[in-house]
C-alpha cells in the first residue's frame, strides 16, 4: 500500500495570544479526495498555510510523499508536487487562456515565446485532463466564474508535476449551476492519481466527493471519517460544532414595537440580489451564510459601504437611500464593523475621543472641542458599559478585544443611532468578553433598537437572535425562528446540508 502524499502530525501553532494548532494531524493518500472540515477559526487556513511553508509550526512533523522534512518551505513544497487552488482566482482579465495558463511558467523556443505550442498543450489540458473545450485566444473577461476557475486550476498542474492539490473554498465564487464543472473536473485530477484535500463549508458538496474527512475544532483533530455518504452531514456538523447553548446567552424578553427597518429587493448587481428583510424595533434579526454567499457584501451595502443598485430601504417606515457611511449615520443606521482595529477605531487616541467622533458638535463651543464635556459624555458611556479600564483617557490601541468592541458601540449609542448591524461582533475576543457583547446587543433590542448580528458562529446566531436569515450563493434561501432552532439545523441550512424551507416548516 503507497504511503500518505501528506501527513501532519502533532502540529501546534501559536500567535501572540491564540493558539491556532493544538496538536493537529492530518494525512491524505494518493488518489483520494480528503476533505478537511470546522467552524471558523477551527486551524484549517492555519495547517495550509504550515503545508505551504509559509509557516512554520512551533512542534510536529510533516512528511510528504512519505519522506520526513524537517524544514518546510515555499520553493521545497511545489517542487515536491503539493500546488495550491485558492478560493480568489487571481487571473488578469485581459489575459488570454493560454497566456493565464502559463503565466510565469512560459514555453520557450529559438525564436522566443514558443506561442502555438502553449496554446495546444493549454487547450489539451483543459479538454483532457479537466473536461471542457476552451479555445486558448480567448480573454480571461470572457469566460465565466466556472470557467475562470478550471483555469485557475490549470495554471497550477500544467507543468505535470503536481503530486497533492489542495482546493481552499473552490466553489464559494460560483453559482449553482456552475460547481457541477468543477466537480467534474476535481474527479477527474483523482482519476490521474492525484491526492485532493477539499477543504469547505459546504457540507452538501463534502459528503458527494469526498472519499474521507477530517474534522477540525479549536485547533484540535476531533475526528477522521473513513466512510463519507449522504447521510454524514449529521455526525459531521456534531463533531464540528462540539458544543451546546449555555447560560452565556441573555434571556430573550423584549417586546416588538414598529418596523424599524425595511429593505426590499436590495441587491449590488454582482454580489447578491433580490434580498428582502423585515426587522421590528425591540428584534434582534441574524444573518448567516458562508464565505461567498453575499452575507457580507449585503452588510456592506446597508452601510453604504458598497453601492445598491437596485430595491428601496425604509427606516422607521421612512423612505431612506443611503450612498455613503455618513448618510448612513444621519439616517441613525450604524455599523459595528468586524475589523474593529482598522474600521471601527482610530488606535492612538484616547477612548473619549473614539466614543465622541460621531458627535463633535455636541461637544464643540463657537467650532472648538469642550474636552471636559467629551470626556463627560465618554464617562457616561464607560460606567454603563463597564469599559475597562474605566478611563476617558485610556489609549485605545491597548484595550482588550472585548473593550475595544465595546468602545465602537459606545460611540453609536451616545450618538443614539435606531439601527444597529453588528457585523461578527465577538470576533476574536474572549468567552466572557461575548458573553458582555451579547448582553449589550440584547439590552439594545430592549430599548427599542432595530438589531442586525451578521456571524459566521451559529452558535452565537442561535443564541441571540429571533429570526435568522440565510444567505446563500448571493440569494436570500429563506428565514428560520430561532426559537427552537438548533445549532446543527442552522448549520445545515447555511451548508446545503439541508432544505431551508424543509427546516423552516420544522421549527416553526
């Protein structure tokens, strides 16, 4: 029997403050397709890139092709056959096939460019080897999504080299109607012998061409699944999730009061479209879907951060076009944002002058800042937020996580916005910082607020909102009650693993 193509074992990866990789392995064999499957922050981006040789792991060893290597590096890795196949496509649009497809790895003859060859070697390989006719003259702005991708793919194995491929999120910028050719053409690279690793969120396109899973959590290897069918989402989502709701979340006693926001139609012309959502004053309404699905890029479009091009917005039962950040706040829509370090704080000043940025002319005489009425306003909002410490004049850049989170939102609320989105709001802080965060976002709802949480966590989706909306491939698939929804139902939903609508009629 061949030995693994790869095996990563008792790797650990710390960075200031986190540990990535706690004793991690993975192996894969030739000619197989391994999935590698976790909630986000689970180790996956992690344990590529030490494979890549980007970097280094603190403890462990690594073999490929069966043989111990003590050092890995980028130039070692590719020349050992491991290529990568990155979820960004990275191609030149006014590029032609041929041109992408060897681009930095370009054929020579006596005359030069050795054109005419590249161009039929190109186009045999994505007939052959990937299964579809691409005439090799084409422009890369031409093709499709799919289409782009199968060059992506060949660009990386047309040297004929290539021993282990690994797909990072292959399928998260395509349509439906188009992971089908991919699919395809991934069977066919197993066909040859090559070793697959597939890592993805979808569940539903894990459990149909996968032969074999590993499942990472909190930096650990929970699990490796040898017989992968349809009906492995279930124990998949179990050993992915590993955890229950608990006393962290607040109790949900809040009563409706109005439509505080109103978006129908909403779409950007790229990212997503037709999406419509109802959110009641005094509701917390969650938006889930996977990298890709247009969660974001909806997030940003409320904000004004990205441009809509079509559907209407209503606050408060107002009609309200928002173009820019700043309309946004003057229509008392705010933001806050998931990079709260580079988006939602400006690091050297001072907390008081974070929390009253938004409101400078409340605290200005004849256009002058009143510094003792700021840091009067910021006192307020320190006390009733329990920012740590409790000092106006605290440098920002050296708050915890949790308390920086916590600034950004004492700026909305001394600037009394009426909608607030949180956009994974309990991002990389620790489990008694979101326990803080979820108690604030509910004490919003209870006064009033409009209240969108957009979370990669399911758990904290389900924990913290009435209604979850689920995004999916740039579409709304439909809202669940998060009432008795459970974690694993949610998760399936946003995966594929399960019917939204199916699940909808389940808890409702």
């Amino acid at each position: 029997m061949p030995g693994d193509a790869f095996s990563l074992a008792g790797i650990v990866k710390t960075f200031p403050g986190v540990h990535a990789l706690d004793g991690a392995s993975l192996s894969i064999r030739p000619g197989e397709i391994h999935g590698l499957v976790g909630e986000n922050g689970a180790g996956k981006s992690t344990i590529i890139k030490i494979l890549a040789g980007v970097y280094r792991p603190d403890q462990g060893t690594v073999s490929i092709n069966a043989e111990p290597v003590p050092s890995l590096t980028p130039t070692f890795v590719h020349k050992a056959g491991v290529r990568f196949i990155h979820q960004e496509l990275h191609l030149v649009p006014h590029f032609t096939v041929t041109e992408s497809v060897f681009m930095g790895q370009e054929l020579t003859g006596r005359l030069g460019l050795a054109k005419r060859d590249m161009r039929k070697k190109a186009e045999a390989f994505l007939r052959n080897i990937l299964g579809i006719d691409l005439p090799g003259n084409l422009l890369v702005r031409d093709l499709g999504t799919a289409e782009r991708k199968l060059v992506q793919i060949a660009r990386a194995l047309i040297d004929g080299k290539a021993k282990t491929v690994v797909f990072d999120e292959p399928t998260a910028p395509l349509a439906s109607d188009e992971v089908e050719t991919v699919m395809k053409a991934i069977n066919a690279l197993k066909a040859e012998g090559i070793a697959i690793l597939y890592v993805s969120h979808y569940l539903s396109e894990v459990t149909d061409i996968c032969d074999r899973v590993t499942v990472f959590r909190q930096g650990k290897t929970v699990g490796v699944f040898d017989q992968i069918d349809a009906d492995s989402s279930g124990d998949l989502i179990y050993a992915m999730v590993g955890r229950n709701l608990t006393d962290m979340f607040p109790q949900k006693d809040r009563k409706s009061r109005g439509i505080g926001l109103e978006v129908s139609g909403f779409g950007d012309g790229e990212r997503f479209e037709g999406v419509s959502l109802k959110i009641q004053r005094g509701q917390i309404l969650g938006i889930a879907g996977l990298i890709g699905s247009g969660r974001e890029e909806l997030v940003e479009a409320l904000y004004g951060l990205r441009s809509a091009k079509s559907g209407s917005m209503r606050i408060e039962g107002e009609v309200t076009r928002i173009r820019n950040a700043a309309q946004a706040v003057r229509a008392g829509l705010v933001l806050v944002p998931r990079d709260r370090r580079n988006a939602g704080l400006v690091l050297p000043m001072t907390v008081s002058e974070n929390v009253t940025l938004a409101i400078l002319e409340r605290n200005s005489r004849f256009s002058l800042e009143d510094r003792n009425a700021a840091r009067k306003t910021a006192a307020e909002q320190i006390g009733a937020l329990d920012i740590r410490p409790p000092n106006p004049d605290a440098v920002t850049r050296f708050l915890s996580g949790g308390n920086q989170q916590k600034v950004v939102l004492a700026r909305w609320l001394a600037k009394t916005a009426r909608v607030f989105i949180f956009d994974e709001p309990t991002l990389g802080v620790d489990i008694g910082a979101k326990a803080e965060i979820y108690r604030l976002i509910e004490n919003l709802a209870r006064d009033g607020a409009a209240v969108i949480v957009s979370s990669s966590d399911p758990v904290e989706l389900v924990g913290i909102c009435d209604r979850i909306a689920i995004m999916m491939r740039g579409r709304m698939a439909g809202e669940l009650s998060a009432t008795d929804l459970t974690v694993d139902g949610l998760v399936a939903a946003t995966t594929g693993a399960a019917d939204v609508g199916t699940l909808a009629d389940a808890v409702a």
